[in-house]
C-alpha cells in the first residue's frame, strides 16, 4: 500500500487539485485514490495530454511515481546548474504535466533529458521495490542463465531498466503531439537522457562460500546513482549540439534533424543533446525564452567562476548583506553529567545581484 500522505510536498507542486482531494483526509492510501475514480484524478490533472490522460486512468498507480520521476529530475537539474545564471527555473518546472516549453534551447534540452531520464528511474526504481502492480524485477535475469566459464549466476533482484524507459517513453513522449522541429528536438532528447540511463546500469555481483571463498557467485543488474546521470548529462549539455529539421519530401512536416554545422545530412548521435536555438544569457527576466534573469540570486565575492558576482550579475553590480553566524563551540563534557559550550560568533557577508 502506497501512502501518500508523506509526498503532500510533491503532490502539491505536481498536482494542485489533486492536493486538495487529498488533504481532506489525513492517511489517504494510493487505494483510496483509486477508489475515488482514476476519472475524477487524471481529469484534474492540468495540461496532460489525450494519450497521457488515457495512460493516467490505465494506470493511476503510475502516475504517483511518475511525478517523483520528474521532481528527481529537476531536483537534480537544480544541483547541477545551482551556480549558473539560469539554475533550472521556469524551464525546470511543470515539464511534464504542464504546458509545453516554446523555447529550443541547449536548457531546454537538459531539462527534457534529465525528466525522462529521471522518470524512467524512478519507474524502474519502483517495480524492483514491488511498488507497482505490472512489473517487478526483470525476469530475464533470474537464475535461468548459468555463466558458467565466467563463474557466476544471476540471483537477486535485476532492475528492469526496459520496463521503465519503455514507460518514460510512453507517458513522457505523449506531451509531444505537435508536429513540428521542436517535437523532433524533444524526443530526440528525451531519448538521449533514457539511453545515458540505460548504459549506465551496472553488474552487482556476491560472493557464497565459507568466509568469502566465492565458490559460487550471484550477479543483479542495478540502477546508477541519479547523480551520476546528472553529471553526465550537465556533460552533454556542455557539448550539445545545434540542429535543424529537414522536411523531407513533399510533406512539409519536418522529418528529421541535422547537424547544422555539418555539410551533407549529418545526424546527432543517439546520446548528443539537441537544441534548435541559441541561449539567451539569462540576465535579465524573458517569458519568452524562459529566463527568470538573475536579480536577487546569491552570488559570491571570491569565486572567479560562474556564480562570481561580475558573471552573476551580468555587471549590474550587487548588494552586500551584513549577518552574524552564531554557533555552539569548544564544549566540553563536565563529570556527571553536562556538556558545556561557548558561543561562538562570526561575521558573515552575503552578496546578492541588483
Ligand atoms: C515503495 O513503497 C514504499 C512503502 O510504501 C516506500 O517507502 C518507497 O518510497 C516506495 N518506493 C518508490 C520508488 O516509490
Ligand atoms: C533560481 O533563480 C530564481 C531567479 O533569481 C530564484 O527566484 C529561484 O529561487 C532560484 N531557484 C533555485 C532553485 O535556486
Ligand atoms: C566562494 O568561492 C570560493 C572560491 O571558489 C569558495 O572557496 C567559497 O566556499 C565560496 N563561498 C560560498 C559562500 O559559496
């Protein structure tokens, strides 16, 4: 049985109206909600798409789990880019349930590639833990397979990495029903985020034996860390590469993309992140292409990186906040029985962008 009661946090950013339902109860049980009609959830759920409305009232377990996928991913969008001008903002939030991004940029492309990757996840994450009612650890990988020359069995439980990118893929993709070069974009990089996920499931391996002899060995396929998938997508962002859709034929829907520095019909690889668009820089605040600007962002005094107050405030200069840290120090344990501390004290400085 699922309780919900303790992701109220998640629900209300993803769900506001599912919220409210379920406050009104104080232990509400995923049973309950399904008992209270995947209809009346899945129809209150802003933004969702035909098809992803339908896989909703199929599967209304999923979806739950579907919103920690994507609050994994943005979680960690935030981690990676928490010294940049643009730290996931506007981008990073409602990807996918809310309205579509109009924007094609390189940010873009992070934020569609960490959520699918991130709900592809947390989805497989799910079934290994028995959490959803149509998967669990993936059955090919169960004792049927000796690897005899190599010594070792499968045993344990195989996450079923298949299962949830096959479910990313169904539920997150469904969002793209435009035809035009930014759906192109989008799945190209919802599939690239999946594919970093999948390459990156490891060989965990047990030995039996009297004390660790390791006459017999049992083997599971495990899940990365999703921090892991986070550096490695903040690497592809760093070397994203900017396309353009070819309309092939006579149809004047794009078709495919191309590289757009490449003569002939270059393609991206399956793992590039693609983006249509230059960036804007993130200074000032742009509905349009998704900046929230960085006035008011904390910025630091010594650092020569991004997050310096020159490079953070785009020039604009800075406010100075005067504070004093104060602590409990140098305690000591008196016999018997105290502890007793100082206080200490030190002034501190924060900057922040005008
Ligand atoms: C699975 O369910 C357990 C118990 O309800 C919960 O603690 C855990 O967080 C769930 N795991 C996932 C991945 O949702
Ligand atoms: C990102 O920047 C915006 C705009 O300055 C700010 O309001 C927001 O709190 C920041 N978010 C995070 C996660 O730091
Ligand atoms: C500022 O940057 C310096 C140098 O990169 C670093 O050592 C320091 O911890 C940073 N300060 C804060 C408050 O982040």
């Amino acid at each position: 049985m699922l309780i919900i009661s303790s992701r109220s946090a998640l629900l209300s950013v993803y769900y506001p109206q599912i919220f409210l339902i379920l406050t009104s109860g104080s232990y509400l049980a995923l049973s309950s909600v399904v008992a209270l009609g995947a209809n009346i959830i899945c129809n209150k759920i802003p933004g969702l798409a035909p098809r992803q409305r339908a896989l909703c009232q199929s599967r209304p377990d999923a979806i739950i789990v579907i919103g920690e996928g994507a609050q994994l991913g943005i979680n960690e969008c935030q981690y990676q880019f928490r010294y940049g001008r643009w730290n996931c903002s506007a981008l990073g939030e409602r990807t996918v349930f809310g309205q579509e991004l109009r924007v094609g940029s390189r940010e873009a492309a992070f934020t569609y590639a960490i959520t699918a990757a991130g709900v592809a996840h947390a989805v497989t994450t799910a079934c290994s833990q028995g959490n959803l009612s149509q998967c669990g650890c993936d059955r090919e990988k169960q004792g049927y397979h000796d690897y005899q020359e190599e010594g070792w069995k499968w045993g344990g439980c195989s996450a079923d990495v298949k299962y949830g990118v096959e479910f990313s893929r169904r539920f997150v993709d469904a969002r793209e029903i435009k035809k035009n070069a930014r759906r192109l974009m989008n799945l190209h990089n919802n599939e690239a985020g999946r594919k970093i996920l999948e390459e990156r499931m490891k060989l965990e391996c047990k030995c039996h034996g009297v004390s660790g002899s390791c006459t017999t060995k049992t083997c599971w396929i495990t899940l990365p860390k999703f921090r892991e998938i986070g550096y490695l997508l903040k690497e592809r962002y760093m070397d994203a590469v900017q396309v353009e859709p070819v309309r092939a034929s006579r149809l004047r829907q794009p078709s495919f993309l191309r590289l757009k520095e490449a003569r002939g019909y270059q393609k991206p690889t399956d793992t590039d992140l693609v983006y249509l668009e230059r960036s804007p820089n993130y200074c000032e605040e742009d509905t349009v292409t998704g900046s929230t600007g960085t006035r008011g962002r904390l910025c630091n005094g010594t650092s020569t990186h991004t997050d310096s107050c020159n490079v953070m405030c785009c020039g604009r200069g800075y406010n100075t906040h005067h504070y004093t840290r104060i602590w409990q120090c140098n305690c000591k344990f008196h016999w018997c029985c105290f502890v007793k501390c100082n206080t200490c004290s030190e002034k501190s400085e924060v900057y922040t962008c005008k």
